[in-house]
C-alpha cells in the first residue's frame, strides 16, 4: 500500500484496519502493537486522507488504510 502513495518504507505512517468479525477483530486488537511494528506505523487510529483498500484474509474482509503523517502534520 505503501508503494501506491509513493511513500518510502521507513517513512511515518498512521494505520487504521477494520476486521468485520468480531470474533477475529479481538483476537487483531490482542496484537495492534505487533501489528503496527511489522508495518512500521508510528500511530494506529482514523486515516482521513490516504489510501484505503479492502482485503479477503481467510474468508474475512478487513480494510485496511494508511496515511502519511508528514502529510497530516503539514495540512495542521
């Protein structure tokens, strides 16, 4: 997702992810901060402005959006 916004791997990004099952999402939030560590995101919460998609994992739709945080910071 990165690649479609042209961001650099290490550059600071937000994440917002949705999984629609409950059952899953808890078992997600149990490891958000694993989560944002493998994807490098400094914050995890709402992304506005970004890029947005929606993944099938294991028959489980989870949608998934990043954000760049230079680009938030500098529209502040």
């Amino acid at each position: 997702m990165r690649k479609e916004l042209e961001l650099d791997m290490e550059e600071s990004i937000r994440l917002e992810y949705e999984v629609r099952d409950e059952r899953v999402a808890d078992l997600v939030a149990d490891h958000a901060d694993l989560i944002a560590d493998e994807v490098r995101a400094e914050e995890v919460g709402a992304v506005s402005d970004g890029h947005r998609k929606t993944w099938e994992v294991e028959g489980i739709e989870v949608e998934i959006a990043i954000g760049s945080l230079a680009t938030a910071e500098a529209s502040d």
